[in-house]
C-alpha cells in the first residue's frame, strides 16, 4: 500500500480515530504544563528563579515517573492505570493552583508540581502498546509514523493553548492542563481495544525491568544522544534569531522544525517500509546531514527553511524506532521500553540545552548547531554498532528464556 490508503485503512478501523483524538487531548499537558506552571508562579509575583525550580521539578518527575507507570501498565493494564492516574493528577494540578493562589510558597508549590509530574497518565505508551493489537502488520508502521508525527501537535499546540488559556487567567492555563489530561486519559482507558489490553505480566518486572533487553538498552542510548542534539539546535535557533534582529522570530524556526517532522512522519507513513530497521538506519544519518544544514542559514527566513528540512528525518526515523521498540521488548515490558524512550529523549534535551548555552556564549551559535549534528551521528553510529541487539529478544519476564529471531524484515 501506498499514498493516502494505509491512512484511511488505519482510521478505519474500529475505535482507531477516536483513540487518537482522545489521546492526542489527554497529551496535551506534555507541551502545555511546564509553560503554564512558569505563568502561574509567576502571576503570584515570584521570580522568574522560582518558576524554573517549579517547572524543572516538574519535568524531572515527568521523566521519573514514566517509566514507573510504563511498568504499572504492564503489571495491571492500561484500563486501571490511566483511570486512577487520570484522576490523581488532576487532583495534584488543581492543589498546586490552590498552593498558588494561597500564596504558600515556592516549596510546597514545586513539591506537588513534582508529584503531579510523578502521577501523569501513561497515554503514549498506552496507544503504542494498543496500537499492534489493533492494526494488521502491514498498517503498524502507518500508526508509529502517525504517532511520531503527531507528537508535534502536543508540543506546538499545548504551549499555545497554555499562552492563551494564561491571558485569562495564569490558573486557568494549569486547570486547563488538568482538565485535559482528566477528559482525554478517561476517555482513552474506556475504549475498547484499550479495556480489552490484558496485563502483559503477572510478577514483577525485576530491578532492570524493560532494560534488560540489549535492543531496549540500544534505543535508550539513541535516544538520550538524539536528545542533545533536538535541545542543542532547539536553543540555539532563539540565540541565531536574536543575533539576526528579534529573539522571538526564533519560534518560527522552531515552528518549522516541529513542522518538518509532521510533515515527514505524515509522508513515511503513506508507504510502509519493506525493513523497519532500515527505514530507522536511513533515517538515522540522514538527520546528522539535515541538522548539519543549518549551518547554511544566513537569516531568519533561511533559518526556518533549513530548520524544515532539518525535521523532515525526526518522525520517519523515530517511528520506525517505535516499531524497533515494540519487536525487541522482552515479553510483559513493551509500556516500560516505550516510557524509557522519552525519559532518555527528555533527559538529553534538558542535557543539550544546558550545554548549547554555554556553546553559545563561548562558541557562538553555529558551533551549537555543529554540536546538534554531532550528537545525531554519534548516536546513529551507536545504534548501528549495536544493530545486532535488535535482532533477538527473549521470551519471559526475566530474560531467561530461549532467544527468539527478531524479524525486522516484512513479508
């Protein structure tokens, strides 16, 4: 199949859209909570200090906790976990308004910030364990180009509606982030195909957990050196727009970064690859080259032309890691390995971030750039070392089982 069929066939089928929809919603915190906790505190006259301790206690506990609901959903199900967490977090965001608005201080505010963030819904890797059951073979490559592409929605969409939802009211863009989270995480754990997602385990996970697979531990190591180089070029496009005559312009780079990876995960998904590991391979280099073109930008306009062609690689590449993740996890730990993919990206995007703003003031902003595309080649040689961990995994809950092939080619 090819062009827009796989689309229509997936959308199709039973439940398919409206487990996006209701997902994609439930996501929205991701982009919108960290903008909205800094408008909070700051709107009860704190500094701009104090809501970087919020927001970062927040994303560390968002990265924390992943992997812990992750392996919740494999122990208990989808269904139950999304529930009680669904309502835990909302509980947890609308006591951090409160906190706020009481004027209760900087520690008691990022201390339940910290535990709303340790309490988030487990939606996406809720849909990417629901989505093979699901779809056919042939269409699940479809539903992880969809799924990567689609994570641009959250993180372009969610700050927007958090700026607008801010401008009514600083608590209403953190209610909003609650609400969300509550009417989307709800809605997708009473779907069919979600309530009939059995548990995948029925002991525990062990102390390694989804780790303990040598193609999961590939990814995690991907995914972390991918992630500095996303936080890398994701800074240092603001410093390029400021030094070219407006700070803010550096969102329209950034907008066209994030449009390019819709855009190519929206076209790799129109023809599913023959060799997923391939696919993730081509992908992999062809990011390095594409971050690397953004060393030819001279403006703001070019500038947002090279950031879109720099995202064309990201959604096709990491959908097809999606599928690497679903083929390699041990059996029982599929919503753990998913989870440990976006810890590690976060945890490497806060890495890049950090490092590229000392690169600027040192270096300059195409010496940040350069570093971007370095860390995309370090970790495409890394995973392709280590290609061979991508080829067996094994059968039971604590790796002792017989090895199994691990087919990465399609019929």
């Amino acid at each position: 199949m090819s062009g827009a069929r796989p689309y229509r066939e997936l959308l199709g089928l039973p439940h398919a859209s409206a487990m996006l929809a209701w997902s994609l919603l439930g996501r929205l915190p991701l982009g919108m909570t960290p903008l909205a906790l800094l408008f909070l505190v700051r709107g009860e006259g704190k500094g701009y200090g104090a809501a970087g301790v919020v927001v970062a206690l927040y994303a560390v506990a968002v990265g924390v906790g992943a992997p812990i609901a992750g392996r919740q959903v494999d122990r208990f199900g989808p269904t139950t976990v999304l529930r009680i967490r669904a309502v835990l977090y909302a509980l947890l965001v609308g006591a951090v308004v409160a906190l706020a608005v009481l004027d209760a201080g900087v520690v008691p505010i990022a201390g339940v910030a910290a535990l709303a963030g340790l309490s988030l819904p487990p939606l996406s890797s809720t849909v990417r364990i629901v989505w093979p059951r699901l779809a056919p073979d042939e269409l699940r490559s479809t539903a992880y180009a969809l799924e990567a592409s689609l994570q641009e929605v959250f993180f372009v969409g969610g700050p927007l509606l958090a700026a607008g939802l801010a401008a009514l009211s600083p608590a209403a863009a953190v209610a909003g982030a609650g609400a969300a989270s509550l009417v989307g995480a709800t809605a997708t754990a009473l779907l069919p195909p979600v309530r009939k997602t059995p548990p995948s385990r029925a002991v525990g996970a062990g102390l390694v957990g989804a780790l303990g697979s040598p193609g999961i531990r590939t990814v995690v190591l991907y995914a972390a050196t991918i992630g500095v180089g996303f936080g890398s070029v994701e800074l240092a496009m603001p410093a390029f727009a400021e030094a070219h005559g407006s700070r803010e312009l550096g969102g329209l780079a950034l907008a066209s970064f994030s449009a390019g990876s819709l855009a190519g995960g929206l076209a790799a998904g129109m023809r599913p690859p023959k060799s997923v590991l391939k696919r993730f391979f081509v992908g992999a280099f062809l990011l390095t080259v594409a971050l690397l073109s953004l060393q030819l930008a001279t403006s703001i306009p070019t500038l947002c032309l090279f950031a879109f062609v720099a995202g064309l690689p990201i959604a096709p590449t990491i959908g097809a890691l999606y599928a690497l993740i679903d083929r390699s996890a041990r059996s029982g730990t599929a919503a753990e390995a998913f989870a440990w993919f976006g810890t590690a990206v976060s945890i490497g995007i806060a890495t890049g971030s950090a490092a590229a703003g000392a690169i600027v003031d040192e270096r300059g902003v195409r010496a940040a750039f350069a570093v971007g595309a370095a860390a995309a080649l370090v970790g495409a040689l890394l995973a392709w070392v280590r290609r061979g961990s991508f080829r067996a995994r094994t059968t039971d809950a604590e790796g002792a089982g017989e090895p199994s092939t691990l087919l990465v080619e399609r019929p």
